[in-house]
C-alpha cells in the first residue's frame, strides 16, 4: 500500500470526505494538526486502535490522545475539575492536553486509554477539528511516526516514515506550531506538567495562579509512558551545549550564536537566527531530520535559552540526546 496525498489547500472537502470516509472504514489517517502531525483513527474502534499500534510498533501500555471536536463533546467523554474546565476554555482549540477522569459509559475504548481510568484530551485547531465534528466520534491520534522517531510536522516526513503502511495522508503544509502539546493533569490545587508543549509554564501559571509541579526525570511509569528517555531519537548521535562543532559534525544552533568551528561544519541549520522561540520551535524536527539526513558523525547543538517555548525545545532535545535504549 502506498498513501494517496490529499493537499487541503487544494481541496479542502475531498480532503475531508476522503478523510471521514478512511476513518469509516477502520483505517488510521495521518492528518495535519497545529503541534504534529497525528496518525488518527476512531477512538471507539478497537480494529482500528489496534492499527495504530502496529503502524507506529507503538508499545500499547502508551495510552493515546483522544482528540474532541470541542469542550461540549470533551465533557460527554470526560470529567472536568474547575481548573481543567478554565484551562480548557482558556486554551482550546489549542496546543494542551488534559488528564482527566473517563466519564461512565463514555464509548472510548479501552485501547485508546490503554485500560487507564483517565483519558488525555484535547481539541486541536483546524482540519483535524473539522474531521472530528463530521465523523461525530472522538480521534485517538500520536504522532504519525515510528515509535521512538522523530515527530512529523509535514505530510512528506509522514510519507517518508510511514507512507508505505498508510491509506491517507492529508497535505496541510507545515505545522506552524512544531512541538507537541502541553500535557497536564490538574489534581485538587496542583497542577502536574507531564509534558512540556505548545503552551508554556508562565501561559499556564498565569491562567490557573497555582504552582506548577515538573515531572521529575524521564521515567518508564505509566503515566506518561511516551516520556521514556529515549524518544525523538535521529539516526546520528546528538550531543547538547555545544560550543564548538567539528567539521564532521551537523550544527543545530539558535538565535545567530557563535559556535567555535561553525564554518566548517558538515552543516549549520539556526532555529531561529532572530531568536524567536516559537519559530524555533516551529523549526525543531524538520532541522533534527535535515541534519540526520547528511549523515554526519554526530549532531552538536548549541544551547537554547529555557524559557517560554524553549522548555519544550530542550525536552525534546534531551530525548534525543538520550542513551538509545
Ligand atoms: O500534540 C500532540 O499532543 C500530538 C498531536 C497529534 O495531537 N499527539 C501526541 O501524541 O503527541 P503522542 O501519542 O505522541 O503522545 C501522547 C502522550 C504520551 O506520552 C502518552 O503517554 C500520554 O500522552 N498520555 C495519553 N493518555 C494519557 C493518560 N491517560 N495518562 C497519562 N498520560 C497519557
Ligand atoms: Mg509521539
């Protein structure tokens, strides 16, 4: 099987119907959202759930995000706490996912929840949204890549990775956000940050005024299972903080910084050589691939400031750095 490409801006209702239709169907769909791309399916289905899993050689205890067309259809699947409920209104659609309780009789599968009594949601921006109202169901949707690589943020690092094993991949360009969402869990006056993503700490502090408590180090719990240390792992080794580069060695560095040897280099890509953190962001994947892509001996990348969206940018980092389990 070789994917059929949709391009949205070309189509948008084709894109839609043949999207609705695929998922009908029982087969995931690698479709554009803001953060990543997502490899999505009927989170009601558990044929094609289980797709999912075997497209990505996604371990299954890795329980999925259901995606929701918006807070009203959220509520019919889960149960919100105030704080959750503000964060929602506050930041959906958008890039954060929220832990929360399965509601009774929600007809999620357990698959989508690997068997968990909580449920990650969250409304996405765009075509996703639109797939999601038409279908009438929720979207259980990680990335659309192998397990354990680095996330898409375009439909051809969809199709390069996994285009033999899918039937669609919808075309939205590339994802203006580029890091995952943000993913909390909100227990009585604590908000938990399991993963840092497209909304920051200080956005997230500045709406809730309650102290945000970081997961400690990667671990293997399953809580947040997608968090094992080794993830978003290129090809090349990735040593970080560095300060010099060797002419065998790919450069991912930010903001116009100097780095000693950076003119012979095997290459230099800058995340945002305004040292815009968003952009950086928005930059982050495709770099890592491109840089993976030259085969160099390693990949040094130079620090990048920890704040704002910068604090997902080094989580991401880090678990590329991270000894490959
Ligand atoms: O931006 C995103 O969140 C993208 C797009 C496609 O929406 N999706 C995404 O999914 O990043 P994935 O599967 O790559 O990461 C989902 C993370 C995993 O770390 C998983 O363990 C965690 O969410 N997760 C899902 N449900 C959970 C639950 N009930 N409790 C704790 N963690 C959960
Ligand atoms: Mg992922």
């Amino acid at each position: 099987m070789t994917a059929r490409i949709i391009h949205l801006r070309s189509d948008e209702e084709d894109a839609l119907h043949a999207a609705v239709d695929t998922l009908r169907e029982g087969l995931p769909v690698a479709l554009p959202t803001e953060t990543v791309y997502g490899l999505a399916a009927d989170a009601t289905n558990p044929l094609a759930l289980t797709r999912i899993y075997e497209t990505k050689g996604r371990p299954r205890f890795n329980p999925l995000i259901c995606h929701m067309a918006d807070f009203a259809m959220a509520e019919q699947h889960a149960l919100f706490d105030p704080v959750s409920q503000r964060l929602a209104e506050h930041f959906w659609p958008g890039p954060l996912t929220l832990i929360l309780p399965l509601k009774e009789g929600t007809p999620i599968h357990p698959l989508a929840t690997a068997g968990l009594a909580t449920v990650g949601v969250r409304v996405p921006v765009g075509f996703a949204g639109s797939v999601i109202r038409r279908l009438g169901r929720p979207l259980a949707a990680p990335s659309a890549n192998t397990s354990g690589k680095v996330s898409p943020t375009s439909a051809q690092h969809v199709a390069e990775d996994l285009g033999e094993k899918l039937a669609l991949i919808i075309d939205g360009g590339a994802a203006p956000v580029g890091v995952e969402s943000t993913i909390l869990c909100v227990e009585g006056n604590t908000v938990r940050l399991l993963r840092p993503g497209g909304v920051s700490a200080e956005q997230i502090e500045a709406v809730t005024r309650l102290p945000i408590v970081r997961q400690e180090a990667p671990t293997a719990t399953i809580e947040a299972p997608g968090m094992l240390a080794s993830h978003y792992a290129p090809g090349a080794p990735v040593r970080l903080n560095a300060v010099a580069v060797g002419p065998d060695e790919a450069l991912i560095c930010f903001g116009n910084q100097e780095v000693a040897g950076q003119n012979e280099a095997a290459a230099l890509f800058d995340l945002s050589p305004a040292g815009d953190l968003a952009e950086a962001a928005a930059n982050l994947f495709d770099y890592l691939k491109k840089a993976d892509a030259i085969r160099p001996r390693g990949i040094a990348v130079a620090a990048v400031p920890n704040e704002g969206l910068g604090e997902a940018i080094n989580d991401r980092l880090a678990r590329a750095a991270a000894p490959r389990s």
